[in-house]
C-alpha cells in the first residue's frame, strides 16, 4: 500500500533490542560495591584475625618485658621485688641465684640459710628438686607442680581452688599462727590418708589445705599452694605478708632461687616448638577454627551454566562458512554432505507436498514418481553414495541441488492464464 515501508522493521527491532541486551550484558559485572559486599565477610576475618594477633603479640610482650614470675628484682605485679625489700630492711641478707649450681654455692656459704624455690617452667628433674631440698635447713617452695610434689612429699596431691579463705591457721607451725588467715581463691593441697610427717595448715575444705609443710630431724619443706602469698599485687592482702614474711625471714640468710634454661640438661639445639612463644599454638588452632567456620558458612558451590543472549547478531553465510572451513581442515566429507543431505530432504519433503514426519522411503518415492527417476538413483544421492574425495563431494552436492530443482519444477503448478509450450 502507499506510504507503507516494510524494508526498515528488522533494522527498528534490532536497534529496540540492542540497548537492553547491552544493559544485561553490563549489569552481569560486578561493581565495585558487589566485588566489595561479597569480599566484606573475609576482609573483616582478616582484619579481626590480624587484631587478635596484634593484642596477643603486645600482652605477651608486656609480661616477658615485666620479668619472670616472683622474680626478686620485678616490681610488677606478678613479681615479689616487695617482700625482698622488706626481707632486706630486717636485715635478712637476700641472694639470688638462677641455676642450681648457684643456689649450691650460695647455700654453702651460709651457716643457716632459708631457700626459696619457684619453677614456674618445670625446668628441674626430680633428681635436681631432690638436691634443691637439701641444700639448705629450711626450703620454701611456691606453688610446687607434680614433678615438684613426688621428689618432695609423695603424699602430697592438688586440691583445686579454695572457695572461701580459711577460718584459721589449723596447725601448730609459728609461721602459720602468726598469720592466722589467707587471702581467699588459692590453690589447695591435699595430704594422702596415711602419710607421716606431713602437717596441713590454713584448711579450706575437706583435707584441702593452703599450706603442707614436712619435718624432719634437721631440715624443714614447706609447700605454698598459691604464688598470690608472695607475689607484689596479692602480697598484702589477709595475713599473706606474715605468712612470707616470718617462712623467709627465719634466718639471716635467704637464697632467692628461680631456675632457668641454664639447668636443663643440653642435649641438643632447642627445637622449634621450645623457642615458639606459648601463645603462637592456640592463636593458629584459633585461626583454623575460625577459617573451617567461614568456609562451612559462607562456602558456594558452582551451579549450572546459564545461557546468556549475547548483543550480537551472526549472519547464517559465516556461520555456514565456518562449518564448512572446520569440515574442510578434518577432511569430513561424509559428515558435511550428511548436512546438506538433510537439508536437502526436509525442502523435498515440503516440495513434495509430505509432512515434516514423514520417513526416509516417503520422500525417496514421492520425488521419484514427481521427477520420474529411478528410486534406487534418489535414494544413492540422498542416502547411499560416499564421497571418496572433495571432487565427489562436490559432484553429489551438485546432484543434490539438481534433484531439488527436478522436484520444485514438477511440483509447481504453473500460473493461472499460462499454458505450458
């Protein structure tokens, strides 16, 4: 009809169509604010991680940089640089010693001296706490561990924490009595039924006690369950102070003796794990835990591949090009004529007035009662014939083209008004 222009629709649908396909194809990736939403959870693991590390590092720092545990010259609060001073304005002569063989010479140089032992890393066999003991006539030891109690008093076990401080000081030792009472919360110790020579003082529950100490004819081992007696923050606190004060002061000289890594037998370079700080372990087993929790929470598996309409239009000619190039380079001639033939077969069928459903022997009988060909020469070209070369292949596809146009020249009726010559 006039003014109306069918040429330019494909071209309107396409240009309609181009934007939107472009929008999906850049909304598809990711933005800086998606990149970051989906990473946030692991920065944030990694930053928290980071901090525990830091504060971990920095408090293990700030003890090591304080000195060790009851040590004489600390005056931190672990420390007992506090009762040394006090000990030393009595006139009670202090020397401190850090290996066994120094405590050794220490104590013979004494006529009557008071040890003090604490060995807070275990570094001492029960063969050298056994020598420790006898160094001196009274040995005071703080906070004794399992080595400790066997060389020492086997009858002795760990009672656990005090509930509540002691009513009294439940013995007879002057020590004690001048005390009278402890600060609340420490460790206990427990005296085996049966054991002889082992005096319980300062009891805090059921055969619990804060204080055991063991006599014999010339030498005395008192056992100190908790360090809060002698250490500076606790020192003060209930009849602590007396305690310490009257155990260490008892002689006019006291050897202060804490050992260390000089007493440990050598038998080889220190490993790896015994030059490792003690908090780097649980910080790593931390560190695991919390990386298997994320991976179990925030974990994806890959789903199915979606399909994605891509903003491009392919022509049919590069793509029948393309095919054919591939077909050429793997010189599979069966399987490009077997393209064509197919083709070829469903447009003859069409021609030939047959449903799309119709079987091969159909068509191969309908074209040739419509061409007036022999069957057995349609159905070599459209099913039996294998090109053995490219110049076969080429003179089936023209055969395949020619019995085409046989098939539309006998099956097209000719036009209205027009007679055939």
């Amino acid at each position: 009809m006039p003014g109306t222009t069918t040429g330019p629709a494909p071209a309107q649908a396409t240009d309609a169509t181009t934007p939107q396909a472009a929008l999906d194809a850049v909304s598809a990736t990711p933005t800086l604010r998606v990149a970051f939403r989906r990473s946030g959870f692991w920065v944030a693991a990694g930053v928290g991680a980071l901090l525990v590390a830091i504060i971990a590092s920095a408090v293990a720092g700030g003890r090591a940089s304080a000195g060790p545990p009851l040590a004489a010259d600390n005056a931190a609060q672990s420390g007992a640089m506090a009762l040394v001073e006090v000990l030393r304005d009595r006139g009670v002569t202090v020397t401190l010693a850090d290996t066994l063989k120094e405590a050794t010479a220490a104590a013979a140089g004494s006529a009557d001296p008071t040890l003090f032992y604490f060995d807070a890393e275990g570094y001492l066999t029960r063969d050298q706490v056994t020598t420790m003991a006898g160094l001196a006539s009274r040995t005071v030891v703080a906070d004794p561990d399992f080595d400790t109690l066997q060389a020492l008093a086997p009858g002795v076990g760990f009672g656990g924490l005090a509930a509540s401080g002691s009513p009294g000081a439940g013995c007879d030792i002057p020590a004690a009595v001048q005390a009278d009472s402890l600060s609340p919360g420490g460790k206990t110790l427990t005296i085996a039924v049966g054991a002889a020579g082992l005096t319980g003082c300062f009891p805090t529950g059921q055969n619990a006690f804060a204080m055991v100490a063991r006599g014999d004819a010339d030498r005395t081992v008192t056992l100190v369950a908790d360090t809060a007696v002698f250490s500076n923050d606790t020192v003060t606190r209930g009849g602590n102070a007396a305690l310490a004060l009257n155990l260490l002061g008892a002689g006019g000289d006291l050897v202060w003796y804490l050992p260390t890594f000089a007493d440990v037998a050598r038998t080889g370079p220190p490993s790896l794990g015994e030059l490792t700080p003690g908090w780097v372990t649980p910080t790593l087993v931390l560190l695991v835990l919390v990386a298997l929790a994320a991976a179990v929470w925030r974990g994806r598996r890959f789903g199915p591949l979606v399909a994605e309409n891509l903003p491009v239009t392919v022509r049919a000619s590069e793509t029948m090009e393309g095919r054919a190039r591939l077909y050429a380079r793997g010189n599979a001639r069966l399987r490009a004529l077997d393209a064509l033939r197919v083709g070829s077969l469903q447009r003859l069928a069409e021609k030939a007035g047959l449903s799309r459903l119709a079987g091969l022997d159909e068509v191969v009988l309908a074209v040739a009662a419509a061409t007036g060909r022999p069957p057995g020469a349609v159905r070599s070209t459209l099913v039996d014939a294998v090109p053995a070369n490219d110049r076969d292949l080429v003179a089936l596809s023209d055969q395949i083209q020619d019995l085409e146009r046989a098939t539309a020249r006998a099956t097209t009726s000719p036009p209205p008004g027009r007679m055939d010559p």
